[in-house]
C-alpha cells in the first residue's frame, strides 16, 4: 500500500502528523513531508488514520 498526497490541498493542518507521527510530519515551513511511502502492515492502521482525520482529503492510500 502505498500514501498519495495531494500537496496542492494539502492546508497543513497537522491532524495527520498527531494521529501518524511515525509516518509523516510538517516542515519548518509548515509543509507536509511522508517519511514514509509504502506501507508495511504494521503501518497501515496508522496511514489509514492519517487519511481519514485529513480535513480536506489530501491523503489517500492506494
């Protein structure tokens, strides 16, 4: 599985970041960054959140 951001929507919230540390984090200037792509299975749970709390939907899993 892989993460899919869409860096033009993306606000920089940061709810993803809270819920998926592990996974991703926002920059000095407030960007979003994924440490990480594919997703293993021990991450999905966490990619799968990161997703859902996104409150405009810049992220998905494919």
């Amino acid at each position: 599985m892989e993460i899919i951001l869409d860096r033009p929507r993306c606000e920089g919230h940061g709810l993803c970041e809270e819920v998926a540390p592990q996974l991703m984090h926002l920059d000095d200037e407030g960007e979003l960054v994924l440490d990480v792509v594919h997703v293993n299975e021990d991450q999905l749970d966490a990619a799968k959140q990161a997703a859902r709390v996104c409150p405009v939907a810049a992220l998905r899993l494919a």
